[in-house]
C-alpha cells in the first residue's frame, strides 16, 4: 500500500546549483534554486573550492524559500533527501551535512540519493505536462559531468551499459565553446548561434566505438586543431554560427549513434532523456526524428527540470519511501551492476 501524504525536503548540492525542493508525495510544491555562473564564468569552468563556499552561504536562504513557497514549516516534514552522489567533493559535503544535521534536529528519516536516478525518475512527477514512461525503458544521462545510457528496468533498477570514456557532452561543449570565445557555461550560446548557421558546413570527426560508450574527447582535440590551423585571425568572427552549428551537430550525432544502437539491441521502444544538456534543441529535434523512423516514443522533461534541481532528488525520495529503503546508496555512481 502506497504511504500518502509525505512532505518531502530534497536538497541538491552536487556541483554549482544550490537547490531545494518540498515535494507531497509526487507533486512538487516548490522548487528553488541559486546558480553559481557569476562566480565561475571568469574561470572559464566550475573551480570546485568556490562552488562549495558558495553552496555554504546559499544553502539555508534557498532551503528556506523553498519551505515559505511551499507555505510548509519544517515541523510538518516527514522526511529529509539529499544527493549522496556523484558530484563535487565539497559541494556534496555541504549539501549532505545540512541535510543530516536537519534530520537529527527534526527526528526525520534520512534518505540518500544518487543524482542520475534523479535526472531518469524526474519523469515520474506528477505533472499534467509530463508523461510517465513505463518499465523497460532506455533512459539516457546527458550532462556537464556525465554522458550515461541505462536500462531502467524498476525506479532503482538500473545498469549501466555504457558510459563516456572522458570528457561527458556538455564538458565538450563548454570546452569548445571557450575555444570560440564564448563565456562559460558555452552550451546554451553555442545553441542560440547555431540556429542561424549551416550544421553541414564544416565536418569533425564522430567516434566509432564498437560498444555503447562514447568519447568525446577526440572531437575537442580536432575542433581545436581546427582553428588553430586558420591563418586568418578573423576567422571565428566571420564563421562562428557555422562552426557552431557544425559542432553541435557532431556532438548530437555521437550520441544519437548510440542510443540507436542501444534501444535496437534490446528492443527497447521507450528512450528516456535526463540532464541539463537534454535542454539543447538539436538533440531534441534529432531525437523526435529519429523516434518517427525507428519507431521509439521519447520522453524529453520540461526545460526548468533539465539542469541540477532539487525536486528530482525529491521524486527519487519518494519511491525510496514507498519501498521503506532509506539505507545508503553502496555506490554514488551508476556502475556496471544494479543499485
């Protein structure tokens, strides 16, 4: 029998977003969250040191908005999660201190959870705008730090069969993108730029690999080369949507590749998308097209449950409650077995 009525306090600190979310049982009744991208767009990239004083500062102000809109006090709580992993060492430390200290103040059960089952379990808010996939499905990670594909065959029952070999896809973008010119995070401008540019234009290299990993940083290294080799200096300026255009191209199709391959060997008709660079709109004009010829059904979350947030941790939470499972995660990361 389901328990109702759970006032669920999720908190997400796994990398530069500070977030919380109060979730009743399934529905999310707010959602907040404090980024980090003026801090780190001088550097170019998330410097971990900052992003964990930062989450230190932020933590109890959005913790606290999100229990005044969600018109909650935290004596009405019943449980308190927390992303376990994987993340960022101290950004994790910050995020998973505040959550136990709550709970032992509040005599509140701990629940741990793993960030990539949060970005897959999303999908199971309740939400008139959101479909609900049903068991198998392939669900596939697409993020700064991770580029995952997975047969979810139950909420946590899940193996990882392929995995990137070491920059993830949104690191390529961001990567690339700095090569161009663009501020951190580069993903979404090199998005915007490429809607007016020719993904045909220029040709990088997209791995082959025989199982379903990917790697991306051959791509980077070629892209670099790339300009390097132009003479002229105003290259960039003149090509950019080109080069845009044609990079985000060759990103999507390393992974489209995959996930292809994927769903056809296991005969998987559902493809579940997580992660914040599910956001891009290549990827997702790729997959609707690829669904209508291969004859998959994509879910795809709501652009504002793409990036880091709370309420996924929350969704995950909820099913953990309903299996009476609030033991630790063995493994922060998906690994080859189930966990």
């Amino acid at each position: 029998m389901l328990r109702r009525n759970n006032y669920i306090l999720a908190i997400e600190t796994s990398c530069d977003d500070t977030a919380a979310s109060v979730l009743k049982d399934r529905k999310v009744l707010s959602n907040c969250i404090a980024d980090q991208n003026l801090i780190h767009k001088a550097y170019g990239g998330i410097v971990p040191e900052l992003a964990s004083r930062a989450h230190q500062s932020k933590i109890i102000p959005v913790v606290s908005q999100a229990l005044n809109e969600a018109n909650i006090d935290k004596k009405e709580l019943t449980a308190i999660a927390y992303t376990q992993g994987p993340g960022l060492l101290g950004s994790l430390l910050v995020g998973s201190s505040f959550a136990k200290s709550l709970s032992i103040a509040l005599g509140l059960p701990l629940i741990p959870i793993n960030h990539m089952q949060g970005h897959l379990l999303v999908h199971f808010i309740e939400d008139k705008n959101i479909k609900v996939p049903v068991f198998p499905f392939l669900g596939v990670t697409l993020s700064g730090g991770h580029t995952q594909i997975v047969i979810v065959k139950r909420y946590f029952e899940m193996e990882l069969i392929g995995t990137t070999l070491d920059d993830a896809i949104g690191e390529a973008f961001d990567k690339c993108g700095k090569q161009l010119g663009l501020d951190y995070p580069a993903g979404e401008q090199i998005d915007k730029l490429a809607q007016n540019g020719d993904p045909m234009r220029f040709d990088f290299p997209i791995t082959k690999l025989k199982n379903y990993d990917v790697s991306y940083s051959g791509i980077k290294t070629a892209f670099t080369n790339f300009l390097k080799k132009q003479k002229d200096s105003t290259f960039i300026t003149k090509n950019l949507n080109d080069l845009c255009a044609s990079l985000q191209y060759s990103l999507v199709q390393i992974i489209l590749n995959k996930i292809q391959k994927a769903a056809k060997d296991y005969n998987i008709k559902q493809v579940v998308i997580g992660g914040g660079v599910a956001a891009n709109s290549e990827i997702r004009i790729q997959l609707k097209n690829k669904a209508k010829s291969e004859g998959w059904e994509v879910f795809l979350p709501p652009q504002h449950l793409t990036t880091d947030n709370a309420a996924m941790i929350g969704i995950a939470s909820y099913f953990k409650i309903q299996k009476n499972n609030y033991g630790n995660i063995s493994d922060s990361s998906m690994s080859r077995l189930k966990i």
